[in-house]
C-alpha cells in the first residue's frame, strides 16, 4: 500500500555544485536546506538580517543590500535593554545601538559583494500577510513583540508582489547577469492566520512566483510547499504543533532537491563528505584508547584524500580535529 503520492519534481538543468556561491534568504524552512549544504561544504550565505517570512520585506532587505542603504540611528529602537530593528528578526540584537547598526552595515557590505558574484539566490517565502507599521505606514519584517496598536496587518497582492520582485530581478542582473533565482514556498502552517487564511495566503504566493518563473528565464521554482503538503500529506511529518514539518518530512524535502539539483559528482562529493561530518560529530568515549586512535587517523587520510582531490572544500576544521586527540 502507497502512503504518499510520490510526486517527483522534474530534474533541473542547472546544477548547484560545491563551487557556487549559493545565497539563502526568507523563511525558517529556507535555513533547514542552508544548512544542509553548510553541513557539506558548499559555499552558502544565509538570512543576513535573520528569518523573514514576508516577500515585501524580502525584497527590501535585498535593496538594501543591492544600493548599500547602510541602517541609521532611526532605524532601530531599544526594548528592554537591547536594540533591534523593525527590518530584521527578533535574534538580530545587541547591548549598544552602535554595535547593532555596526553590525548589521558590516552585514550589508559582506551580502553586497557575495550578490555580485553568486550563482544562486534561493528565495523562500514564508506568507503573504505582513504588518505595517502605522507611525511610518512601511511593512515590517519583525514586530518584535511591540504593542500590536503599532501595526495594522495587511494582506499582499500578488501583483505587488510580482512588481517589486520584477523590478528586484532587474536591478539584480544589471550587478550580476549569471545569478539565477530559486524560488520556493515555505510549507510552514501559519496557523495563528488561520486555516483558511494560511491557504489564502499560500495560494498568493505561488501564483506570484509560477508568474515571475514564466517572466523570467533565469527564475527557477522548486516545490518544497507541494511535497510536503500534497506528496507527505500527513500530520505524522509535522511537529506537534501542527504547523513545522517534522525531521523526516526535511529530510524528504533535502533528498528531492538533491536529486533535481546535484549530477553524479556532486553526489558522490556529498557522500564522503557526510561520512566526515558524521565522524567529526561522533564523540569518543575515551580518546586515548588504541581504536580512538586509528578512528581519528583514518579520518584524517579520508579529510587530506579529498581535499587533494578538490581544494575548494574547506575542512580545516576536520583536519585540526582528526589530527589531534584533543576535543
């Protein structure tokens, strides 16, 4: 008996390797699959001004970044000790207002020179409600928990959303021609919206990115909605709350992708690397023992092996570990 629908995305054309410069930015499930290639030495980038689940604010934070709009001293405010900002997640913060504003320039110039070289920028949306800030009437990425009589909350309409994506895409291939553009949907419930409210919402952003993947040839949707909601199609691959999927439906979602985005080297590049990782991650119980010893060692020729073979794997980290028997 079938459990699922087994629905297969078609295999792209274009094939992320551990030589591109991969870019992740949107909604907490787009740092799931971050960090997964993080995890196997790609070269990848994520959310530079933490998760944010709304497209307008998306586009904003890559503006910003695009033009190096630097962050003022308007730009953020101190709640309870720490300064934030309205235009980034509640775990962007710091003690001092300079050190935040600091920090998140020092972001924008990292982010602005990493855009003009990657070859991919993966695009998740989280959800096409979002709340304005009535004082300065400007959509916010985070209400950081403000009196909610500062915010009135909107809806986007996918013809906005498709606009200021469209004119983003354009500003974009004028500083990078070769960047192309992945977009998905988060398949994160926002069940606090409401059901039928988060199927609205949903339903807005996938017809605004098909739209922007049918205007643009260097636009790229992969189905990380419809595979957990319409293949898994089950509670048992979400989290008790009803609303993250679970480990396993992640796990589904990785495997897809690598099988639409990775060719054969890719993979088998992958597989060694995983074997590292997952030794790197094993504690010995006692690291003098002669097992303990020849485990690391072997490690270690697996790391200087594959290293040789392609020196644009970073696993210093690997190296220093396995060529010591200190923790």
């Amino acid at each position: 008996m079938q459990f699922h629908l087994g629905f297969q995305p078609t295999v792209s054309q274009n094939k992320i390797t551990h030589q591109d410069g991969v870019l992740f930015i949107g909604s907490c499930f787009s740092e799931h699959i971050a960090n997964k290639l993080i995890d196997l030495k790609f070269d990848v980038k994520t959310n530079p001004f933490g998760i944010i689940f709304n497209p307008k604010s998306i586009v904003s934070s890559l503006q910003r970044i695009i033009y190096k709009t630097y962050f003022k001293d308007e730009d953020v405010f101190k709640k309870e000790g720490f300064w934030y900002s309205l235009e980034t997640h509640s775990s962007v913060s710091s003690s001092t207002q300079k050190e935040l504003i600091d920090s998140l320039n020092h972001l924008i110039d990292l982010w602005n020179q990493e855009i003009h070289h990657a070859n991919y920028l993966v695009v998740t949306l989280g959800s096409a409600f979002a709340y304005k800030n009535i004082q300065q009437e400007k959509i916010v990425a985070n209400c950081h928990k403000l009196p909610q009589a500062l915010f009135e909350k909107v809806l986007l309409e996918n013809h906005e959303i498709i606009v200021e994506f469209q004119d983003l895409i354009e500003e974009v291939k004028s500083i990078n021609p070769n960047l192309k553009w992945l977009f998905t949907v988060s398949p994160v419930k926002h069940l606090r919206d409401g059901v039928v409210e988060n199927n609205l919402s949903k339903a807005i952003l996938i017809q605004s990115v098909h739209q922007l993947v049918k205007q643009n040839t260097n636009c790229f949707y992969f189905p990380s909605y419809e595979l957990v909601t319409d293949d898994l199609r089950d509670y048992r691959f979400y989290e008790s709350d009803m609303a993250h999927p679970n480990t396993q439906a992640i796990n589904y979602v990785w495997k897809k992708f690598s099988e639409v985005y990775f060719n054969d080297v890719t993979n088998a590049i992958n597989d060694r690397v995983q074997q590292i990782h997952q030794a790197y991650h094993h504690r010995l119980f006692n690291k003098t023992t002669e097992s303990s010893i020849k485990f690391k060692h072997n490690f270690y020729q697996k790391c200087v092996m594959l290293q040789a073979e392609y020196n644009y794997l970073d696993l210093s980290k690997e190296l220093q570990y396995f060529n010591t028997l200190e923790d």
